[in-house]
C-alpha cells in the first residue's frame, strides 16, 4: 500500500475511534435520563415521596441540562470542545457516584442537578467536535446519523436498563455509569482530536445569564408541579410561576443589552436553527416525554413489575436504531424538509393508536403496534432535527447551536413531564392516559406543521467551487439548499 493510502486508512480508522467515544458519551447522556423512569415507585416508597414530588427525579436532570447548556457552549469555544468534554465527564461520573450512595432526597436531586449541569458541559462539546470533524453534507450527516443512532437509542435503553437494574436495587442506575464515564475520560486523550486553534479567550461564559435561564425553567416546573397537586390559585404555584416570568423577562433584557451574550445575534437570526430549536422542543414534548407515560401505564395500571415494563419497550428500541441507521438515507433522497415532516406525522399516528388502546389489556395487540411506529418515526426524528438545525451555522458557532437546540429539548422534556402530571392527575385512569398521549400527539402535529412551513424548500446542492473560496464549509447558501 503507499504511503499515501496508509495515512487515509490511519486518518478514517482515527475518525471513527474518535466518532465512537462521541457516541458512547451522547448514549450516556440519553440513557441517564430516562433511565430512572421505571425506577421512579422504588424510588418514592425508600423516600416516601409523592408522583407529584418523584417527577423530580427525572425534572431534576433536565432543567439544570437545559439551563447550563448555552453556557456549556459558551465553555466549549472557549476552552476547547476535547478540554471540555474530559472535565465534564469527571463531573458526571463524580455525580453518578453521589446519587447511587444518596441517604436521602436532598442528597439524590443534588446529585440529579450536578448530572445534568455536567452534561450540559458535554453535549455540546460532543456536538462541536462531530460537526468540526466532518465536512458539512453526506459525511457529516452520515456522522450525525451514527451519533444518532446512540442518542435516541440511549432514551429507550434507558428504560430497559432501569427495569433491570432495578429488580437489583434502584441505585444502580446511577453506579452503572461509572465504568462508561471512566472509559471515556481514559480514551478521549488518545481518540478524539486535538484542538487545531487555540481557545477563544474572548468569549465570555456569562454565567448571570445562564443562571437567569436555569432559574426559569427551574420555577416553571416547580410550578406546573404545584398546580398538579395543590391548585393553580394556591400562593406556591402563583409565586413560582410569577417569579419564573420575571426571571424570563430579566434573561431576554440582558441578552438584548450584554456586550457579549450568551447567544450570538447572528446566530439568533438563522432560520434553520431557529426551526431546529423549535423541533427539539416538539420533539421531546412528544416521542421523548412518552417514556414517561408508557412507564406509569404499565407498572401503575397494567401492574408491569419493573424487569417486564423495561423489557416491553426491546421493540420500541429496535424500531428506533433501525430508523437511525436509514435517517441520512432518507434525507439523501427526500431532503430534509420532507423527512422531517413525514418522521412527526408517523409520530404523531403511532402516539394516537397508544391514545385509542388504553383500554386494551394485550401488549401484543394494544400497545406494540404503536410502539413500533413511534420508535421507528422517534428514530429518524431524533437525527433529521440536528442535520436541519445545525446546516447553517459557522463552525466557530457549532457549540452554541447544538446547545441551543438541546437547551430546547431539555426544557420541553422538564416542563412537558410538569404538564402531563397535571394531565394524568393524581390516581390516573385508563381515560388520563389516553389523554396524556393524545397531548403528546398534538405536539408531533405541531413539529410537522413546523418543519413543514419553516424550513426553506430550494433545488438540492452540489459540491461546487464555492465552497473552497471564501465561505467557510458547511455555511452561506449551499448549505440552506441541502434542506430541501
């Protein structure tokens, strides 16, 4: 072989090592929210805890994910996406540990909200070093497709893995990270590139605002979680929804005001990540917060035990790592635009058959035909959403907008999960649950109308001259045109 073909052998075998840790890290950060869905009854009867309070449990990870997300982005163009992804990965397993020794509820939320302040420092990172790594179009898709493929596999492990690990003790669906975080901090030195220019020192971290952000979401939750168990008039939710609307209010002044904001101007005007950010959120709002009512309708209606509620959704997670292995095909053939908005109206008919057979008692017929529908369209879903939003966006600004889009999709899990509380009830029944995916049905609905009339519709693009002059890859006009 010459010399020449042996450094291209050694240049892709180093790019898949290092595509392959960044896949380990986002099945990790998937799996470690939806992995104590089934664990939440064992959770509650050792802290006697009430459905309204044990959301938290999941709530807890997600709003300190989404509120520290911009400003992971921010730390990720500053120090360096690899020196990011390492300290943050330290910080997660250290929180894994915490949470699995937990003695009580304080200590287990702390520990809930350090996971998810870490893995906002490592998403992004991981979505940085992905779209900085392959050239914007099929080589990068085809990596957003492998990243993928983990990503939404990762929520419906998640599920399995809880009910396993639990029918041992719930607190192993915290140890079991530590193994995965150690691997990846011992092999990120050795696999994942090394920063080809030195960090942004001029970016600032405005940390004021993503406290701001945090603290909004955070109240809003709380919120919606009084409303659930104590009224919409009660002093608690007023309080805390008043507060959250101030704080959202201070948040949109200084980022008008800031000399350096967490979030780009520029960036906020670009149309494909603005879709994308609103994708996300629908997204979660429904195929990615329906874990959360397929779990209580089978351990706390069907009486699933832990072992069975995980492995009925095996299916379900199958259909999803098919659907992520074809994404790029599909979007290859039909654009994104189309796929996208094909990938939501699959997931909102599959939700709407789980919303008509609440009332049946046969898995096999009842509940596993709409689980492969979902699982299939959450598939493709979970991959077209990041091509699209991420198409248009400068490499220098990769880790605001994957944080921006994950910001989106963590905040709408938080407050989604708030709203189907107030959905379900207290003592919900078959008809509770069959509004509850209804609701996430609308969502789907609302994400194809979305993907549907906001992104551009242009001929689909070609390699050409342009994108060795002037412009940077994977920007200007030939990237908008792959939306198609």
């Amino acid at each position: 072989m010459s010399p020449t073909g042996t450094t291209g052998a050694a240049s892709r075998g180093a790019t898949r090592a290092a595509l392959a840790i960044l896949a380990v890290a986002q099945f990790l950060l998937a799996l470690d929210y939806s992995i104590v869905y089934i664990a939440l009854p064992s959770v509650g009867n050792e802290f006697g805890l009430t459905e309204s309070s044990v959301q938290w449990v999941v709530s807890g990870y997600a709003v300190f994910f989404a509120g520290f997300l911009i400003v992971g982005g921010r730390a990720s163009d500053r120090f360096g996406p690899r020196n990011l992804y390492i300290a943050a990965m330290l910080l997660f397993g250290v929180s894994s540990l915490a949470g699995g020794l937990a003695s009580d509820t304080a200590v287990l939320l702390v520990a809930r909200g350090f996971q998810g302040v870490a893995a906002a420092m490592l998403q992004p990172a991981v979505i940085a070093l992905i779209n900085t790594s392959f050239e914007a179009g099929p080589a990068r898709n085809r990596a957003l497709s492998v990243w993928g493929t983990v990503g939404a596999s990762g929520l419906a492990a998640g599920v399995m893995t809880g009910g396993l690990l639990t029918t041992v003790s719930w607190r192993w669906i915290f140890l079991i990270n530590l193994p995965i975080a150690l691997l990846c901090i011992l092999g990120a030195p050795r696999l994942l590139p090394k920063e080809t220019a030195a960090p942004r020192r001029d970016t600032t971290l405005n940390v004021p605002n993503g406290v701001l952000c945090t603290g909004t979401v955070l109240l809003a939750a709380l919120g919606l979680t009084q409303a659930s168990s104590r009224g919409w008039s009660h002093w608690s939710t007023l309080a805390a929804l008043g507060t959250a609307a101030v704080l959202l209010a201070l948040f949109v002044l200084r980022e008008r005001t800031s000399e350096r904001p967490l979030v780009d101007p520029m960036v906020r005007r670009t149309r494909s990540l603005l879709v994308g950010c609103g994708s996300t959120a629908l997204y979660m709002a429904s195929v990615g917060n329906m874990f959360f009512v397929v779990t209580l309708l089978l351990q706390e209606l069907r009486g699933y035990g832990p072992l069975s509620a995980g492995l009925a959704f095996l299916p379900m997670a199958v259909a999803i790592t098919v659907a992520n292995s074809v994404a790029a095909r599909l979007v290859d053939a039909l654009g994104v635009r189309l796929t996208l908005t094909l990938a939501f109206l699959a997931d909102a008919a599959g939700l709407l058959m789980l919303a008509f057979q609440v009332r049946g008692d046969s898995y096999v017929a009842d509940l596993l035909p709409g689980l492969l529908v979902t699982g299939f369209a959450h598939g493709v879903t979970y991959v077209v959403m990041f091509i699209a939003g991420t198409a248009d966006v400068e490499d220098r600004n990769q880790g605001v907008a994957g944080a921006m889009m994950t910001t989106a999709q963590y905040m709408s899990g938080a407050l989604g999960i708030a709203v189907l509380v107030l959905v379900l009830g207290t003592d919900p029944g078959q008809d509770d649950f069959g509004r509850a995916f209804v609701a996430t049905a609308v969502a789907a609905l609302l994400g194809a109308a979305l993907a549907w009339f906001g992104l551009v519709r242009t001929a689909a693009a070609r390699p050409g001259p342009e994108t060795a002059g002037g412009t940077e890859a994977g920007t200007g006009p030939r990237q908008e045109e792959r939306l198609s």
